[in-house]
C-alpha cells in the first residue's frame, strides 16, 4: 500500500500547492470555505469503497451494516443543525451536490414542462433555478421545465415582489424558488409563502449559501414557510461538497402527500446511483460541529465581518448592490468606477486574493460583468475579526486603483490587453507582498 507522495508525486505535488495557495491568500468567494480536519478526514476513507443504493434498511446490496449507521446519523443531525421535527420534517441526505439536489427536487414535484419560477441568474439567482436567456435554455431546469424568472429591482437591488406576484399571477407556476447565489438580502418568506398559495404552489428554498446562517439563526428560518428546502453543505455550512433535501412529511396539505417517497425516488434512482458514503460521514462530521454553541459565535462572526466589509467599501465610495449586506456576502458594483468585474478578479488573483466576478442587475454582457461577489465565510473560519475585514477592504481599494491605472495607460478595454499590460506590474507585486 504506497502513500499518494510516492505513489503518484505530480499530484501529490499539485495537492500541496493548492494547499499552500488557499492558506498564504486571502480566500473571498462567497461560495467557499475551509473544512476542519476531522471533516476532510471522515471525506478521505475507506467510506468510498462502498456500494448502498437505497435507504437504510432498504439497500440493493449487501455489506451495509455501518453504512446504514453513518447514513442514519448523518439524517439526524441534519434535523437537529436545523431544529426540526422529525415527525414534520424529513431529510434526504445522498445528493451530490446542490446542483443535483434541486434537479432532484422538481424531478418529485413537477410532470416535465411544468411551471417554475425562480430568481434570475442577472439578479443573483443560481443557474438550477430556471436559467435561460432570450436565446437559448441554459439549464436542465429550463429545459425540461417552463421558467419564468422574477428580478430585482434595477433601482434598488432588493427583489421586486409586485412583480413578481403580478407575473405569477399570468404564469401560474407549479414551484417558486426562493434563494440565490449573489442576493446579500434577507427573503421575505411569508409573501413569497402568499404567493405560491394564490397558485397552490410549491415553496422551495435553496439556502445553499446561507444555510450555516440559518442553522445558526442569525439568518430568517425558511421553514416555517416551505415545503422543500434544499441546500448545498460546503458553503456557510463549512462540510465537504454536498447536497441535501429537506421536506415535510404528511401534513394535511394535499400537495405535501407522499412528498418523502417522492423525493427519496427522485434522488434515486430518478437522478442518482449509489451515494457517496465516505462524503456522507463528512457531512454528518460537519453537521456535528454545526450544532454547536463555537458555530453559532461563527456565524454570527461571518455576519458582523460582512457587514464590516460593506461598510468599509461603502466608506471609499464604492457601490454595493442594495448598499449593504444581510449575509455573508457583499455584491459590489464597479461600473461607476468605468471596470469589469474581470479586471479585478485578475488583478486580485495576481495579488494572491481570490474573489469572483459577478453579474450585477443591467448588465449587457454575461462573459464581462460590471460586479464582483465577495464573501466572509472562509475569511471567518481563519478567525478573521471586523478590523481584519479593513484591512481587506484597503487592499481591495488599492486593487481598483491599479485597475484604473493600467486601464487608463494601456489606452483599451480589452481583457487580453490589460492583461498584458499587467505583467511586471510592481503596484501588484507590492499589493501581492502585502496580502
Ligand atoms: N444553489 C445555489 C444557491 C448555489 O449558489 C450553488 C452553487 O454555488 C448551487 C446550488 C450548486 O451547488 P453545487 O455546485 O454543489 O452543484
């Protein structure tokens, strides 16, 4: 049995110096974070040899004694991090990923080409949520189901809900999907829950961003208004890259009969084959710790630094999308400053400081959007505190200073130009040496 360093040294190799990347940089995507060790350790065993198509006690394959009890446990914690009944809810715990978890989720709600609406992908929404654009359907949700997405207000950033209720009065969706990938606002459940009952709707939110906030109540509870929450568990939530689905078990609404042995179905074998056992011990691990009072102060940290964030940003002049944050993350605004979101994703990437671009509402073009997208989770789990968060935010403006320079020297628009124009650039090596 030789080790991955002996065995196979040029991965072993490009292991560590991702390693090194993430731990000498400062990590700002709002979509990531940093396991602890016991949740890296549960993700990387022998877990992953095992077959277990099915449920506990209902397996296609032998061998599944331990599994059953991993599964089991991983189930319920996953209601305990929420504090849910488990004679109300239910939790399906085998999706890989988010993406998979919500294509799961309409697969047991809808009949192909039924209705769906969700936040649009321009506005913050994620790409499973309905996404298409006037030329083509993006996503296997806009492919095999109708979407009419609902925005964000243009002025005000915040999501407009007249429109939203008027349009889903002429659309009459099957499911609305509240949650997003780049909304820094808090969800008005009980008028999202309003209207989905005008259409005896379904109400499903993806909290996959801010679903350690939610376990932590320092953000709104969504289930005391849906149907189906979904969520990813290595965002807020801080475990390995997984999925899971939240539903009520029978209540007296009609539409919520039968809803777990749909679902159960729908993950598999509608959308899956066996689940990935060894990435289900590490949720249970994570879900563990999310349980626990140094998570909450966590979560609560995650706020405050964002908050921070937005308020030292908002101090140098900048515009962030709705001015501020309610989550973790902060959605900033560069068109005023005449930048792309790419160029400063370049020049902070150069600087050893990774965020993303991100598209901002009235954007033209989706390959060169005017925003980026930053988050304090990862940040947060590195024990950064508010005044660490200042200090970002001057490297941040110091970023967009050297972007207008270079842009303003190099005479074009061009991504490909600034980059070039960029090389040996000593503003950034100084930035780089500082971070
Ligand atoms: N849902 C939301 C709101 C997301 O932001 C994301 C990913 O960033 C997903 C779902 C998809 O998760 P995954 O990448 O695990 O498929």
């Amino acid at each position: 049995n030789v080790g991955l360093q002996d065995y196979d040294p040029e991965i072993y190799d490009l292991v560590c110096k991702e390693q090194y990347r993430q731990y000498s940089g400062l990590e700002l995507i709002a979509s990531e974070n940093f396991t602890s060790q016991a949740v890296m350790e549960a993700n990387g065993t022998c877990l992953t040899n095992k077959y277990s198509e099915g449920l506990p006690g209902a397996r296609y394959y032998g061998g599944n004694e331990y599994i059953d009890q991993v599964e089991e446990l991983c189930r319920k914690r996953a209601l305990e991090a929420f504090h849910l009944d488990a004679a109300e809810w239910g939790v399906n715990v085998q999706p890989y990923s988010g993406s998979t978890a919500n294509f799961a989720t309409l697969t047991a709600l809808l009949q192909p080409q039924d209705r769906i609406m969700g936040l649009d992908l321009p506005s913050g929404g994620h790409l499973t949520h309905g996404y298409q654009t006037a030329k083509k359907k993006i996503s296997s949700t806009s492919i095999y189901f109708q979407s009419m997405p609902y925005q964000v207000d243009p002025a005000t950033g915040y999501i407009d809900y007249d429109r939203l209720e008027a349009n889903a009065k002429l659309f009459r969706p099957k499911v609305l999907i509240c949650g997003a990938s780049a909304y820094p606002r808090e969800w008005d459940y009980a008028r999202l829950r309003k209207v989905a009952d005008q259409h005896d709707a379904y109400l499903m939110m993806d909290m996959a961003h801010i679903s350690g906030l939610v376990a932590s109540r320092v953000a709104k509870d969504p289930f005391e208004f849906c149907d189906v929450v979904t969520t990813t568990t290595h965002k807020t939530l801080r475990g390995p890259r997984a999925g899971l689905i939240f539903f009520r078990r029978n209540s007296d609404l009609p539409r919520n009969h039968s809803l777990e042995s749909r679902i159960n179905q729908a993950v598999f074998p509608s959308c899956q084959g066996g689940p990935h056992n060894n990435t289900i011990a590490a949720v249970a691990v994570a879900l563990k710790q999310v349980s626990t009072p140094e998570f909450v102060a966590y979560a609560q940290q995650v706020q405050a630094n964002a908050a921070r964030l937005a308020e030292a940003l908002a101090s140098y002049g900048y515009k962030l999308v709705t001015g501020g944050t309610d989550n973790h993350s902060v959605l900033w605004d560069l068109r005023p400053n005449k930048l792309t979101g790419s160029k400063i994703e370049k020049i902070c990437e150069l600087a050893s400081i990774t965020l993303n671009k991100n598209a901002v509402h009235g954007d033209v073009s989706a390959v060169s959007p005017g925003g980026v997208r930053l988050g304090t989770s990862a940040l947060t789990s590195r024990s950064f505190q508010e005044s660490d968060f200042d200090q970002v935010a001057g490297f941040l403006h110091r970023a967009v200073q050297i972007a207008s320079q270079v842009q303003e020297q190099c005479g074009s628009r061009m991504i490909k130009d600034f980059i070039k124009a960029l090389d040996g650039n000593e503003d950034v090596a100084a930035l780089k040496r500082d971070v």
